[in-house]
C-alpha cells in the first residue's frame, strides 16, 4: 500500500472507529431486547448510549479538524490500495464465517454461513487475480527520456 499522508490515517481511524462503534449499538440495543434481568439490560442500555456519544463525538471531531475536506485534497489513494483493502476485509469475513461454522449445529445457519463464505473466498480469488494483474503491468515510462550525449572523436 502507498503511504497515507496522516490526513488519511486519521480519517480511515474514524471511519473504522464509528463503524464498530455502531457494531456496539446495535448489538446491546438488540441484546437489550431479550435479556430479562434488569441489571444487564441497563448495563446494555449504558453501552447502547455511549457507543451513540462516541459516534457524536468522533462525527463533531471530523468536523472541528475538517478532515473530509483535507483528505480529499490530499488523497493518494489508487486502485491497489482499494483492492489489498477491499481483500483485507473480505479475508476476515471468511475466517469469521469459517471460525462460526465449527461451533454453530444448526443446518440451516451452517447452510448460509457455508455459502456466504464461499462468496466471499470467490470474490477473495478475484480481487487476487485483479492484484496480480496491476502489479505485472508495466508501468508507462517518462515522456522524457534523459540520455548523455555522446562525445565526438
């Protein structure tokens, strides 16, 4: 991957921060719903509320730096770092769904979970191949060429 300028670290950082943030929500919002002791739901309402008060802050923090706007002027991003990011994430899908399938009994779970894993080592095989095919291209060399000229005898 080429070099983030620390624009970008900074901001790939939020986005990943209020995405697990919002993973956090909506699962002790979710769990909240059916647990019936009154102590752990208001344990899950707490972290329910607080992963919200994180995304209002990393979104106010965006705001006060005005990181969207320096990113997009600084953006060094090409299509090999999109891909070897896109792949990243889809090998940790498919060990996620590889890891559930060992403990998980019932057949129709294991059914989805064996097929959406199977899509994503396919598209894994495709982004591969996309890899491999940018890093054999040739680069396009300078439209200068600098040569030292030849001496006369």
């Amino acid at each position: 991957m080429q070099n983030m300028s620390p624009q970008e670290i900074v901001s790939s950082a939020f986005k990943k921060a209020k995405n697990y943030e919002n993973v956090i929500h909506k699962k002790a919002k979710d769990y909240g719903k059916n647990i019936p002791d009154s102590q752990v739901k208001g344990v899950l309402k707490q972290i329910e509320i607080t992963a919200l008060n994180h995304v209002d802050k990393i979104v106010a923090a965006e705001k006060t730096m005005r990181i969207d706007s320096l990113v997009k002027k600084n953006m060094s991003y090409d299509m090999m770092d999109a891909l070897q990011d896109i792949e990243k994430d889809l090998i940790n899908q498919q060990m996620f769904y590889n890891e559930n399938l060992i403990n998980i009994t019932n057949p129709y779970v294991r059914q989805i979970f064996t097929q959406m894993r199977d899509d994503e080592m396919r598209f894994i095989t495709i982004i591969q191949q996309n890899i491999e095919s940018l890093k054999s291209k040739p680069t396009e060399p300078n439209s200068i060429v600098y040569t030292t000229p030849r001496e006369n005898k």
